[in-house]
C-alpha cells in the first residue's frame, strides 16, 4: 500500500515552463553579469551563459533546507558528514551502478575547489597536468595556472560521419604522448564534457584509464553533469572501471540546481589516497561543509529520482527545439548533440564570420550573453555555449533573437 507522503512524491508534476524573476535575487548568473564579457555591450541580453538553472529545486529539497533553517541554531556541523557518504553510496548505486563504500566519500564545498585541493596534494609547482580542451576553462585558468602548475593540452578532434553529423572524439595517440611524460603527474577527466557535451563511452574511459595505470597518472574524474544524461545515451562512472588512483568528483549541485548550497562528494577508494587528500584540505583549513550543504545533498540524492526524470525530459525537448531552429534558420550554424551535460555547443564559424564578428552577432545584436567558445581554449573560437535550462519560453526568445541578428 502507497503512503499518503509516497502517493504526494510520485503526483508531484514540476512545471519547469515558469517564469521566475531572478533579477535582484544576489544570482551570479542575472545580476552584474555584464563584468564578465568584458569589451561587449550586453544590457539587455538574456543569460544563458553560467551553469545554473532558472528551475527550483525539488519540493524535498526545499521542505528539507527549509526545516532546517527554522531550527534558528547555526552551529558548527561535524567535519565529517556520514550523511554525505551514505546518501553519495544509495545514489552511485542506485543511478550509476558503481558500488562505493561511504567510507570513501569525502565532502567538499565545490568541485573546483576540490581540483585544487587535488593539484596541491598529489603534484609540485612546475608539474604538468593534463586536460582535454576546449573544456570547462577554471581547470586550466584556476586550479593549474593559480598553483604554478603546467597546463599539457590532449585537444579533442572532431570527426564528421557520412552523414556530415559531426562529434567530438579521443585522440589517443597524442593522449599517450602526454600521458607518458614522467613530469605530468595528473589527469583531470571532465565526464560528461563540458562544453562539447560527449558522453563517453565504456571503451573510450576503460582506454584512458589503461594508459594512466601504465604511465602511473592520477586521474581526477569531474563527473558533476554525470546525472544530467539525455536519452539514449548512458554514464559509466571512471570508479567503475579501476578505482586504483583516481578521485571521483559528484555533486547534486548542476542536477537540482543546488550550486549556491555548496555541497559535493569525492570518491577517493584508496585509503592512503583519501588520508592525503583530507591532510591537504585541513592544511586548507576546508574541511566541514555550511550546515544546510549535507541536508540538501541528502534529501536530493534520497528523493530527487522523479524530478530529475521529468528534468531531463524538459531539458531534452529544449536542446532539440534550439538545435533545430537555429541549423533552419542560420546558415553555417552547426549544434553539436547534446548527449550529456544541458549544454548546446554551437559552431558559428561555417557563417563566413570572423570569431569576433560572431561573437558580437550574438551577444550586442542578438542580445543572447552565453559563453564565448575561446574561454574554453584556442580550439573553441568561433563557438558559443549556450545554457538552455530554462523555461522553453526563454529559449525560444533567445534562438529568434540569434537567429535574427545574424540575418541583418
Ligand atoms: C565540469 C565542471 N566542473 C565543476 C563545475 C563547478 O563546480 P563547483 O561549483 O562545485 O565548484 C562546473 C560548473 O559549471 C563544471 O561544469
């Protein structure tokens, strides 16, 4: 028999189509947005850049941090949560098939702070540190360049199949060139990717993972957009292929849009690993997370299934609609697909425009702000990254808008 509480979980339909003003709301993404395209003229535009989602949080969420605030008793919360690794545990199980032991689990604030905290325990200044560009830019210009780490680039290639659908794809060659440098001494695996939307594949992870095993390279698996998976597609987390060296970064901040809470999980299997990785976050002075951070994770990974069910589903209709109206009605466009992540990656460069051009196009004259592809890397000028977790209204306003300015 259904409990009233169950019978209320499984009805609870989210109306993602709502509009909710976040202007004046202290959000990074709609307030004071304009500092961060520096040299363009975005008042005005609607942004769709930072990954965050204009949608609450599931009802559990907002019951559970809710409860928690009217308590009015904001002490200091244990440094080490078991909540946090209980809940990480039932949720890698339960989405991912990957079987962890909560011991394992180490909370964070952030999964870039995190990389740090990596970068500063397991490699010197002067080491080189592996990355796959264009990708998610803070690995590169935060965790490696503000720790005199070096930054050593595998560029993805793209491949066009015979039908002139184009994806992203490993050169492996160039990654064992790299890999098997003895000054590079880490590798930070972005899975889903961030910007280029891949979701790799069993063959493509077990492949990289073999050749950090042989050249000794800790991987650092960021898997934050692994729950975001749209469908047809499927995650294998890194942990589950070899748990040997490696640290597995999770988070329902991107799925539940939790990212202000400040709450993530490390996967660190490896004892002596994980006692390293701890010692540098107390050299940090990081360890212990805000007193909300460990219920939200909770009551998100305990209870979040059905929303995010019916969010990937929002989200898959709004990457395909803006896929398909902006290669209609702007020649040259090309959207990658979107496999994983909410992301649309969107080449310009086939309109005849130069990357600056294009860039103005879309940011003062379509009056779109999203990420301007070079931030990712060289290899992503010319690109945009748009962010369509939003109501369908919006995007549909935003691909008109991008589609007319480069009409005029
Ligand atoms: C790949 C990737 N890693 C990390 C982050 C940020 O994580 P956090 O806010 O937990 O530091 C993002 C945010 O967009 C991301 O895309």
């Amino acid at each position: 028999m259904i409990d009233t509480d169950e019978k209320e979980q499984i009805d609870m339909k989210y109306d993602f189509d709502k509009y909710i003003e976040r202007r004046g709301t202290d959000s990074c993404k709609w307030n004071d947005f304009e500092k961060v395209f520096p040299g363009y003229d975005v008042s005005g535009a609607i942004p769709m850049w930072v990954a965050d989602m204009d949608f609450p949080a599931p009802k559990e969420v907002v019951d559970a941090v809710t409860a928690r605030a009217a308590e009015g008793i904001y002490g200091y919360p244990v440094l080490y949560s078991k909540m946090v690794g209980d809940a990480t545990k039932s949720w890698l199980s339960r989405r991912h098939g990957w079987e962890i032991e909560s011991k394992w689990v180490v909370a964070a604030s952030g999964i870039v702070p995190a990389v740090t905290y990596a970068v500063q325990a397991f490699t010197e200044p002067g080491d080189k540190i592996l990355i796959q560009p264009p990708v998610y830019y803070p690995f590169k210009d935060k965790c490696i360049k503000y720790n005199n780490r070096i930054a050593v680039e595998n560029q993805l290639i793209v491949v066009e199949d015979g039908s002139r659908r184009r994806r992203y794809e490993i050169d492996f060659e160039d990654f064992e060139k790299k890999v098997s440098d003895p000054e590079l001494k880490m590798f930070i695996l972005c899975s889903p990717h961030n910007p280029v939307a891949r979701v790799w594949t069993y063959e493509e992870l077990a492949r990289m993972v073999e050749l950090c095993e042989k050249y000794d390279v800790l991987i650092f698996s960021d898997e934050i957009h692994s729950d975001l998976i749209m469908r047809g597609w499927k995650h294998v987390p890194t942990g589950a292929i070899s748990e040997k060296n490696l640290i597995a970064a999770y988070a329902p901040s991107k799925t539940f849009n939790l990212a202000g809470i400040r709450t993530s999980a490390l996967v660190i299997p490896d004892d002596e690993l994980r006692k390293r990785y701890v010692h540098q976050m107390e050299i940090d002075e990081v360890t212990g997370l805000n007193v909300f951070a460990p219920i939200a994770l909770k009551a998100a990974y305990d209870h979040g299934e059905d929303y995010l069910e019916q969010l990937i589903d929002y989200l898959d209709g709004n990457i395909k609609f803006a896929k398909e109206y902006l290669e209609a009605n702007i020649p040259g466009a090309y959207v990658y697909t979107t496999e994983g992540t909410y992301f649309l990656w969107i080449d310009f460069n086939g309109t005849g425009l130069t990357p600056e051009e294009i860039y103005k196009t879309v940011l003062e004259k379509g009056k779109v702000a999203g990420d301007l592809g070079n931030w990712f890397g060289i290899s992503g000028d010319g690109f945009i990254r748009l962010n369509p977790a939003c109501p369908r209204s919006i995007v549909e306003e935003a691909v008109k808008r991008i589609a007319s300015a480069f009409e005029k």
